[in-house]
C-alpha cells in the first residue's frame, strides 16, 4: 500500500489541519492532531475513489524514508 507525507498544523485556533501535497485541495480537521488525521484518512478515501471514477492518475506515493525534526527556538 503505497504511504503519503501528510502535513497536520495547529491553527491559532487550537484546531489541527491535515493535508497532503499529492491530493491537493483534501483537507481535514480536528480538535486533536489524531482526529485530524483520522478525518483526513476517510477524506482522502473518497478523493482516490473520485480518481478511479473519472480515470484519473492516482499518485504512487513516496519511497524514501521521511523523518521528523523538531526545531526550537533559541
């Protein structure tokens, strides 16, 4: 099963937003980063099937490792 780098941001707001560069404009939210995510799954779920029904090229996805780095400031 292919994997995506998703992106989730808190907004000043104290709401989480999940997006992902390879499905642009599938965006979700939640009160917690987990829900963000969770929602972002099912949206991403329906983008893809919207794909196959019009034929459209579904991304591959990404095939090198990706790794998280915190940055502080000084």
């Amino acid at each position: 099963m292919p994997k995506f780098l998703v992106y989730v941001e808190e907004t000043h707001e104290d709401v989480y937003v999940a997006s992902c560069p390879s499905f642009p404009g599938c965006v979700s939210q939640g009160n917690t980063a987990e829900e963000a995510l969770k929602a972002f799954k099912y949206s991403v779920s329906g983008y893809i099937a919207s794909m196959k029904k019009h034929k459209d090229p579904i991304p591959e996805g990404i095939k090198e490792g990706i790794y998280m780095v915190e940055v502080v400031k000084i």
